[in-house]
C-alpha cells in the first residue's frame, strides 16, 4: 500500500519548526518538532475522524527527522513523505 504524506511549512525558528500535514491541503493536522529536544509534538489533529491522525503524524515525524539529520537541519516551505 502506497503512503503519501504533504508537509506545508508554517512557522520556524531556531528552536522550533511547525507544519500542516495530512493527505491534502484541506485535510490538515499540525506538526511541532523542538530543534533542540527533537521531540514532536501535534498541536492539530486531522479534523477528519475517519482519517487516521496517527498514521499521518508518524510519517509527517519520519520526514522532518530526515531534514533534521539527514537534511542538516533544512526545512522546506513544502515537502512530502512518499512510500
């Protein structure tokens, strides 16, 4: 089964970063990753109750840890999990 996750960039600084996540641009939850701690945290869940939320943030987390590490730390504005 194919997985396709979009990230939009909301808001970033040095110690955090925020995006949308979700299977569409209407469907959206929202992601924090704290740069420093590297803990996640949903601040929005999907406000589709029949999609799963869960699903959707741990492979939204499993993307921005690729741009964290593998990335050095470069978030873009709009990116995807894709599997």
């Amino acid at each position: 089964m194919a997985s396709y996750v979009l990230l939009l960039k909301e808001h970033e600084d040095d110690e955090t970063v925020v995006y949308r996540f979700g299977p569409n641009e209407i469907v959206m939850g929202k992601i924090e990753l704290n740069k420093v701690t590297k803990k996640f945290a949903e601040l929005e869940t999907l406000p589709d109750s029949y999609i799963p939320s869960k699903f959707y943030f741990d492979r939204a987390a499993q993307r921005l840890v690729v741009c964290l590490i593998r990335e050095g730390g470069k978030f873009p504005e709009r990116t995807a999990f894709e599997s």
